[in-house]
C-alpha cells in the first residue's frame, strides 16, 4: 500500500497538537483516561463511538487514506467532521471547495444532510449574515459551524467568536475549532495529541520521531 504524505512532516505533528489542544480547550472537563480508552480502540482498529472526539481523532489518524474513514461512521455529522480534519491535515483543503469535497464522501442515504451543507457555503457566498445563516442553518449547530468557519477561514478565534454568538453545544464547538487550527496550524500541544502521532508514526520511543521516509510510514500500514 502506497501512503502519500505531506513534505513538511513537522505540519503533521503541529495538526494533532493543535487538534487535541482544541479539544480541551473547548471540554476543559473531558476525562483524559475515558479519551485514552477511546483513542486506544482508534488505533487497534476496534470500533469506536461515533462522536466528535472520535471524529476528529480518526481524521487525524487516517489523514493520509481519508476512505477509510466512511468505515466509520454511519451518521454524517462526525463523517464530515472527520474528513474535514483529514483533508486539512493532508493540506488537502480549500474553503473555496471543502463542502463540495465532503458531499463526495457522503452515502446517497445522507442526501439531506448534503444538501444543508450545501446551504451553508452558499449562504457563505450569497454574504447572508450570521442571523440569517443561523435561523436558516438552526436546525444543524454543524452545518452553521460549516458556515462560521468558511466566513472567516483563516483566524481560527474569529471563526469561534462568530460561532459563539449562537452556539453553546461543547461538541460542535471543539469539532470547528479543531478543523481551523489544523487549516490555520495553530500552535498547541496535549499528551494525548502526541501520544496519537506516536502510534500514527509506529514509533513507539520516548523521544517523538521526526518521519523522513515514505517507506517507514509504508511499513507501518
């Protein structure tokens, strides 16, 4: 199995700390042990809970074969959020295109929640403000994330600030904040970020590894 990867391998590390910062940034009061447990069924290939943690988690961690993803999940909402994060980290996303790109992913039984994607970029591109986008959108706390995020794609707290002004759900709050730092690459660290890119790399020292060969990470899969 081929794996493609970006050239700047540093980015890679940068998007799951970033990531996992965002996620306690947002759930301050997530159980560190219950996200460990989880993760480990992530990276044994068990199954998983379908939930924004999660989510985000795989999104990283299949960055590189974001198909796999679609095993998953069988609900759209942490489908899109997953492959948000892949494509992000792979440096494979475009705001001009990401909603077009994850209708793609989406089963044909997903087709109403394609289409409320679909409202939220073109809300975006009409330039419809926040309140009308929100009490279109209301019905999907993600979908206006979607919106919030593609208004102002490159500040990730501009994006949270206007997503903040209508949205209190924790899980919708870090799924968006996660997907803008990983685009943004924001600074940020967490033990449990590292301790996935570990597992992600194979290497399993104390000291985090620095990939340089395509075929190492070949080997891996």
């Amino acid at each position: 199995m081929t794996v493609q990867i970006k050239s700047n391998l540093r980015s890679v590390y940068q998007s799951f700390g970033c990531a996992f910062s965002s996620i306690f940034t947002e759930m301050p009061n997530l159980s560190q042990d219950q996200a460990l447990e989880m993760l480990t069924r992530l990276v044994k290939g068990k199954q998983i809970p379908q939930n924004s943690l999660m989510a985000i988690a795989s999104g990283l961690y299949w960055h590189h074969e974001p198909q796999v993803l679609r095993d998953f999940f069988t609900t759209p909402e942490p489908l899109v959020v997953a492959l948000a994060v892949a494509f992000a980290c792979h440096n494979k996303l475009s705001p001009r295109t990401l909603v077009s790109n994850l209708c793609q992913y989406l089963p044909e039984n997903q087709e109403s929640f394609a289409r409320t994607l679909q409202l939220s970029h073109a809300l975006m591109e009409q330039g419809q403000s926040s309140i009308i986008a929100y009490r279109r959108l209301q019905p999907s706390p993600l979908a206006f994330g979607f919106y919030c995020f593609l208004s102002v794609p490159y500040n990730t707290e501009w994006t949270m600030i206007l997503l903040k002004k209508y949205i209190s759900q924790n899980s919708h709050l870090m799924a968006i904040r996660s997907i803008a730092a990983v685009f943004n690459q924001d600074r940020g660290t967490h033990p449990l970020g590292d301790w996935l890119y570990q597992h992600w790399t194979g290497c399993r020292s104390a000291k985090l590894p620095v990939v340089t060969s395509p075929d190492f990470l070949g080997r891996r899969v």
